[in-house]
C-alpha cells in the first residue's frame, strides 16, 4: 500500500477503500509517511473529494488512531457540545456547566484560538491556577464526580488529527468539508460522548461564509455523526457581529459569569439556550424543547448553574472566587474607549474587525506557537440595533501594551457601521438539522 499509489488515486479522483484510508491515517500516526506524502494527499482530498463512504471512513480511522474513552460507567447519556468558532463565543463557559446543572454529564473537549476565533480553552485559562490539560483519567473521574469537565485535546485523543491539522494550516487545505468533519468528529468520538449538539456558525466573523456552506458542512456532520452510531444535531447560527459585548480571555469569563448569573446579553442567551435545549433533548431530561427551557431557567434562577461553573472550575485547580469577585481574573493596565462620530444607530459590528482589534492587543494568536494576554481585548461593545449618541463609547479597549492600542483603535472604530434607522437584528439561530 504505498503512498504515491493511493494519492495518485485520490489525484485521478478514484474513491479510496478503507485500506486506503487506513494506511494514510496510520501513516499519519506512526510517522510512516512524510510530511511532504501527507500533504500531497491531503490537497488531493481538498480537490478531488470524499464520497459519504469514504468521509465516515476516515472520521472511524481519525477516531481510532488513539485511545477511546470509556464513560460508559457513568451514568446518564453523556452530551458535548461543538462549535465551528467565532468571535466572542464565549458559549461553551455558559452552556457546560448549565446543562450539567439541570442533570445530563458533559465531558467537552475544546480548542485553543487560533486567527480571528477565539478558543474556550484560552478563556478559561485566564482563570487563575484553571488547568485545561487533565489526563484522560482525571477527566472520566471528573465527569463522574461533577457531572462537567471542560478540557483540552490529550495527546491519547485522535493523534492523527494533531499531525494533519498542523499540515492542513500551513498548506492551504483546512476548507475542506470531509477533512473538517474527520477532524471535529474523531475528537469528539475519541472522547466518549453518546451524543453531540453542533452549532455550526456562518456569517464574516465565521469560518463557513454563508448559509449554503454551513449547511453542507452541518449535514455532513450530522450523517457521519449517525453512521458512527450518536446522536447529533446542528443549529446553524449567525456569526456577523461578535457574540455579547466582550472579545478577549478574562472579559469573556466576566461575561459568562454574569449570564449564569442570569445577567447576559441576549445575543450570547438566545444562542446558548437554544444549544441547551438541544442538549437537554439530547440527554433525555427533557420529553420537549417546553419541558427543557422550565428546567435550564430554574437550574439558572436558582444559581445551579452558576455553582456548578464554580465546582468545576475548583475540580480543575482554578480560583472559585473568580465566580464572586471577577475581579481576580488578570486585569489590563489601560482602558479606553472608542467613541462614536455622530448620533444614530448601530446597523453592523464587523465581527472580523473586532476580533483582529482584540488580536492587535494580545488576546489571540496568529500562530499556533503564539502566547496569549489573558487580561486585554475589547468590551461593551455596542449591539446591533443600538441608538448612540456623538462621543458616547462604542466599545473599550483593554490593553496592556501602550503601542498597541493605535492600531487596536483604528481597527475597533472601522467596526462600526452607524445609520440613519433603528434596525431590528435578525434571529442567530437561523435553521436546525437533526437526523
Ligand atoms: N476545527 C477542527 O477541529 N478541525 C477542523 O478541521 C476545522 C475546525
């Protein structure tokens, strides 16, 4: 089964067999192909293609190029959630602990940022002493004992995806739809779920442009979802300004606890409890979306959710009383604002804008291998459909470099579109897949 022959039959557009497959993951795993081999595959499957066959095939070989938790022990259907990243999604710090809070488990694998998407793992580890690498051990006890844990890709979980992302960001093959989905999907099986929620976000501040596109790559996840034997459905939601009203580490977990407060921008709210609903149905709490919406407000009401954000964030080494006191997270030493021009309306917030205002201060990474600054980026940001007045903030920058905040300025105020009009934002959640 050598290399040149099974690329050259991706190249001529054949269908690869499982053996195939098989051989080029392993070749992946094992370092038995070389990076130039795996790449000239790689490129082929972004031109030629994957059928649905040969796409549930590699999701299988990608999952099984490592060890597959086992949380069968534990009781209840165990749910994760996946997002295809954005701009201030800061959902996941929301969503986990709230829907463990109303009774179903949630062992959630996530991602750092990287570009102009910000990633959970580096939110929460803006929280003082928060660890994000358990082992797989730690992990499965966690989720037995908290119900919640929020974690980062272990090296045991789909090593193959470590070694054909890192390829796929350097050679231009990462917009792919059968690669995007053996890469979310084999992460999410390795980890032991019964059942994923996907929100698959499209829009300027997305990675999938439109709805078409994300819809593609929805339905392609949810059907290889399926064929791997869990449940999955997908919300496709709006990502063309940020979500809530903060972009950068610490401001996000100051965010996110308010909304477990019960204290959230609607925006960040709708997104997160659709998603939870989902979750809830998922789990079988919930015989309906009705029955699921009573019990997420009372596990938020009663501040469930909120103490269970707290238990998790105790279980993973982090400072609890960031919970009562934010102001224990890492703060920035200049904040600014950034003032609007003239009186009107907020008609578009560029989320891509924002987010490279965010980047220019030190919140995300360009490269992988890029350190980021828990304690800078950009809050208050007004909302679409918002009236402002001449020299009223618009949104503040939080930094800690002094050079940095021209560009970060300049940036930040190339946001804002201002009209004439009020305007009524449209409806995030724009459509919804299930099997
Ligand atoms: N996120 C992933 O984990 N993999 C991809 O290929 C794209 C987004």
């Amino acid at each position: 089964m050598s290399p040149p022959r099974i690329i050259a039959r991706k190249r001529d557009g054949h269908a690869l067999t499982a053996e195939e497959i098989g051989a080029f993951v392993r070749g992946a795993t094992d370092g038995s192909w070389a990076d130039y081999q795996l790449s000239a595959l790689l490129m082929a499957i972004c031109l030629r293609g994957f059928d649905a066959e040969e796409t549930a095939l590699y999701t299988a070989a990608m999952t099984r190029s490592g060890a597959v938790a086992d949380l069968s022990a534990i009781p209840g259907i165990k749910v994760d959630k996946h997002s295809t990243g954005g701009v201030g999604d800061k959902v996941s710090l929301v969503l986990a602990p709230w829907v463990a809070a109303c009774g179903v488990p949630v062992p959630m694998i996530s991602g750092r940022g990287l570009g102009h998407s910000g990633g959970t793992l580096d939110k929460l580890e803006a929280i003082p002493g928060f660890r994000t690498g358990l082992s797989l051990a730690e992990y499965r006890d966690q989720v037995a004992r908290v119900g919640c844990a929020l974690i980062g890709q272990t090296p045991e979980l789909a090593p193959a995806d470590r070694r054909l992302y890192a390829l796929r960001d350097v050679t231009a093959t990462v917009e792919s739809i059968p690669l995007i989905c053996g890469s979310i999907l084999s992460k999410k099986l390795a980890a032991g779920i019964d059942a994923l929620a996907l929100d698959v976000k499209f829009g300027r501040g997305a990675f999938m442009p439109d709805l078409p596109a994300a819809r593609e790559l929805a339905a392609t996840l949810v059907r290889v979802g399926r064929a791997a034997g869990k449940q999955v459905r997908a919300l496709l939601t709006r990502m063309d300004a940020p979500l809530g009203r903060a972009v950068g580490n610490a401001l996000e977990v100051t965010e996110s606890i308010a909304a477990l407060r019960g204290a959230g921008p609607a925006d960040l709210m709708e997104v997160t409890r659709a998603l939870a609903v989902e979750m809830l149905l998922l789990g079988g709490v919930a015989a309906d979306p009705a029955q699921a919406r009573a019990r997420l407000e009372a596990a938020l009401s009663s501040g469930a959710a909120l103490e269970k954000f707290r238990d998790v964030i105790a279980a993973q080494g982090g400072d609890a009383r960031v919970v009562d006191d934010p102001h224990r997270l890492p703060v920035a030493r200049h904040v600014e604002p950034v003032m609007a021009p003239r009186s009107g309306w907020v008609a578009a917030v560029d989320a891509r804008a924002v987010a490279f205002a965010a980047l220019r201060l030190g919140a995300g990474r360009a490269r992988a291998e890029d350190t980021v600054d828990p304690a800078v980026g950009v809050a208050g940001v007004a909302g679409v459909g918002e009236a402002v007045t001449a020299g009223q903030p618009l949104a503040w920058l939080h930094a800690n470099e002094r050079s940095s905040l021209t560009d970060a300025r300049a940036l930040l105020a190339g946001a804002f579109a201002l009209g004439e009009t009020a305007v009524v934002p449209p409806p995030l959640v724009a459509d919804r897949l299930a099997e």
